[in-house]
C-alpha cells in the first residue's frame, strides 16, 4: 500500500476513536500505535500530525499527543462598531481633508485574477521575465556576509547608497540618497515630508493610481495637470501652480505610468524652472528607468542629474526590474529637504532589512544583472511588438495614441458610437471571457476625458498568451455597449 494511503487510513482511524479520550487526555505512545496498527513510525507521526493541523490533537514535544479541547461553542459578541464610523470621519476643522483611503485602483494590478483569466492588468513583470536565479544566488551570496544580520545604518549601507547615486547622476553622492523600501514607500514618504496634511499637490493627468492613493492618505488634495505626447505641458503646471498655491509637483519624466510618454527635452529644464520659481518642489518617480526596450535609443538623464539647487526629490527601485518582492529603492535630495525625508522614513519604519539590502548589492554588482537587463529590453520590445500587431488586426477601432519605447503596458482610448464604449462593462466583459485589463478611471485625479484602459505586455508568459488575451478582449468589446449620451 501507497505511503500517502496508509497515512489517510491510519488518521481516519484514530480520528473514529478520539471520542474515547477525554479533552486533554494523552493519546497511546507512537510505539504503541506501531505495534497496534503495524504501520511504520513515519506513518504514525504523519497521521498524527494530520490531526494535529486539524485541530483534533495536540502533539507536546518529548511528552506525545493529546486530545484537544473543544473550541467554545459560543462566538464572541460581535460588538458595536459603529462608533468608529463617527471617529474616522471627525471634522478636524473647516479646512480637514477626508482621509479615506481608496486602494481599488492599486488592488486591480496587486491582485492576481482568478485561475484561467488572462493578466494583461499586472504591473510586474512576468515571472519568467524575473532573474529568479540570479536573485537566489544573490541572496545566498548576501546570507554569507559577515555581519548580514545585524542591524544596518539607519541611511542604508553605504556601497548600495552609492550605487544608486552613481546611476543617477554624477552630482550626486551615497550621502544624498537614502534606502527605502521599495518605489511606493518612497513615493508615500516624499509626499509627506514635502507637503503638510490638507495642501494641494499637483500630479501629472492621468498618472499612477498609487501616487493619488498615497497623497490622500496623507491628508493631500491632487490637482490634476494634463499631459500630451511630450509629457507635462509647462502652461498648464505653470497656472496650476498659480491658481493653487502648491508647492509639490509628482511626475514620471521616462515612460510615464499609464502613457509611456517622455518628456521631452525643451520641456525638462521647463519644468524645473517653472517649480523654482512657484518655490515648489519635483518629486521625479523615475521607476522605469530600467525598463527601456533595446529600440529606444539614449535615455534622458534624470531631472535631478542636471539640479543643483535641490528642487528636484528623486525616487527609483529596483522591484519593478527584478522581482515584486525585492522591494529596495532610493531617494536622492539635497539640502534641508533630505534630513526632513530621513526623519520621517525613521518614524515609519527605522530602515530596510539588512539582509535585503546586502542581497540588492550582491545583484547590481554580478555579471547576471547585466545579462538580465539586456534580455528583458529586448523581451519587452518583442513583446510590445506583438501586442501592438494583435491590437490592430484584432480590434482596428482602438485608439493607440502612443506606442512607448520603454515600460511594459499600452494606453488605449476606447472607441464607440454616440459617445463611446462603456469603460466600466468593458472591464467586465473581459473578465468574464477570460482575460483582465485596468480601467482608466483610476489613473485620473478628477473625471477622466475619455473611456480607456491600460493592458500590460509584461505580465504575461510570451507572444502566444498575448495574442489569446487579444482575441479575448475583442470578445468582450464586440459585447460591450456603448455609452449614449444624455437625452438620447
């Protein structure tokens, strides 16, 4: 008889006798049991252990098994409470911000679809697109280090410090960045170290939802600045800035979250001097910088390269290049706005796990991190490639405004008669023919111009996968109504 057999028999069959024992009483030994049921000592303590995880047993080391008590049949009152309704909404003032915090938008690329469902909603990378072996070398390289448990400096280790600086720009030092746990917490930080709870704070239009959702967690009010072919258009930052009195601006300058857009070179000094002036400060969230396709040509250095007077915060990972777990980032800034940063990421959070940390260096500094940057550039151009090709043989109506040189998604606008596709039956309609995009009504600060969605070429397993997650999707458009507009 099969080992797994006997395991379930032998456990059925102590299971039909604890009723003879009362709650508490020890069960007979394991020799006992071995000589009963002549079974082997390892089915014995598998059968045991069976019963154990099901909450029928309890094992005592060096003493044996036990009947357990029963649970009290009685659940705990519920409670009431509705109290904290009142609470969480206090009125703290005329001029309180509502805190509640929408995570919806986040959760659509966070949570993996069910079984069968196709991802084109993600926002990692694919697994098979993961350095998964270069990272478990790393971290086995990193366990060996002398001192990897120990307590690391509150700033980060300087060497990883140092690295992230170089890759930023030569103005800058490992003194001027700071290690965080990964893009979002840095974003979350900047956001509220440089802007008090209740202030407006300007954000490109459309933009990551994680961004809006960490500036009203903050108590922040997001105001909305459009964004065409060429990034950020400088007019409108300009009397936003004005009209508000903001002094924080959030943008993704390379291959912005959802557009792809980069903005362009007579823009970039443009909207540095534009935030000087407002005596306003840029949070750069260069987090695909490490996602540029091997067609894009030279990148733009960052914002912050070519800043001397501080104005710019600058926050990168390395999570969105290698994996959704290695959560390691930075933050650059200069002057009093850096040891204001430092200040907060110690309340939150004291620093990033040292062996994570040592892990990262170990990554960055082996050949594999080279191989594996080549091989996912010229994967995410193969990639991009198919799914522009299968967008428009499959579904010709669609609006593809840009097709971006780096990152892993494509921002489509609807199409439709008399007004346009229903975004929100789209995104169903998808779902339920087995393949999930990401709306775009999260990715706007106020109502959005447009019905559109965002579909990831990077979370899938290859060209194969995309062109089905294609063929699914023109399923669910060809069922989706149109949105009529009023009176008709």
């Amino acid at each position: 008889m099969h080992e797994r057999s006997s395991v379930v028999e032998l456990a059925a069959a102590l299971r039909a006798e604890l009723n003879r024992y009362s709650p508490g009483e020890k069960l007979p030994s394991s020799r006992a049991l071995v000589e009963r049921f002549r079974a082997s000592p390892v089915t014995v303590s598998r059968a045991v252990a069976q019963l154990a995880a099901e909450g029928l047993v309890v094992t005592r080391p060096g003493s044996g098994a036990y009947r357990a008590r029963p649970a009290a049949d009685a659940a705990p009152p519920a409670g009431d409470t509705s109290w904290q309704e009142v609470s969480l909404s206090g009125d703290g003032g005329p001029e309180a911000v509502p805190r509640t915090v929408d995570v919806s938008g986040l959760l659509v690329s966070l949570v993996a679809p069910p079984t069968g469902v196709i991802e084109l909603n993600g926002g990692y990378l694919h697994a098979s697109l993961q350095p998964e072996r270069a990272l478990a070398a790393a971290l086995t390289r990193a366990g060996r280090r002398p001192g990897a448990w120990s307590r690391p400096p509150i700033d980060g280790l300087t060497e990883l410090r140092a690295w992230f600086a170089r890759d930023i720009g030569p103005a800058l030092g490992a003194a001027d960045v700071l290690i965080t746990a990964g893009g979002q917490s840095a974003l979350a930080t900047a956001l509220r170290a440089l802007a008090p709870p209740g202030a407006p704070v300007l954000v490109e239009s459309p933009t990551y939802p994680g961004m809006l959702a960490a500036a009203r967690a903050a108590g922040l009010r997001p105001v909305p600045v459009p964004v065409d072919r060429d990034g950020v258009r400088p007019d409108l930052l300009a009397a936003a800035f004005h009209a508000t009195g903001a002094r924080v601006f959030v943008c993704q300058p390379l291959f912005q979250n959802p557009t792809g857009t980069v903005l362009s070179e007579a823009r970039r000094p443009e909207v540095v001097r534009i935030a000087r002036e407002a005596g306003a400060f840029v949070i750069e969230d260069d987090f695909a910088r490490l996602l540029a396709h091997d067609d894009a040509g030279p990148l733009p250095r960052p914002l912050a390269a070519d800043d001397p007077d501080g104005v710019v915060v600058h926050t990168r990972s390395l999570t969105k290049a290698a994996s959704p777990s290695l959560r390691v980032g930075a933050l650059a800034a200069r002057g009093p706005a850096l040891e204001r940063l430092r200040g907060i990421q110690i309340v939150d959070s004291f620093f990033v796990p040292r062996p994570l940390q040592e892990a990262a260096l170990e990554l960055v500094g082996s050949p594999a991190w080279g191989r594996h940057l080549r091989s996912v550039s010229a994967e995410l151009r193969a990639r991009r490639t198919a799914m522009t090709a299968a967008l428009r043989e499959a579904l010709p109506g669609l609006a593809l405004p840009h097709i971006p040189v780096g990152g892993g998604y494509l921002w489509l606008r609807l199409p439709g008669a008399e007004g346009g596709t229903d975004e929100s039956a789209m995104v169903q309609a998808a779902l339920r023919a087995g393949v999930a995009v990401a709306p775009g009504r999260p990715y706007f600060g106020a109502e959005p111009p447009a019905p559109q969605i965002r579909l990831s070429f990077a979370s899938v397993a290859g060209p194969a996968e995309l062109a089905e997650g294609v063929r699914r999707l023109r399923t669910a458009w060809e069922g989706t109504p149109a949105v009529l507009p009023p009176g008709t």
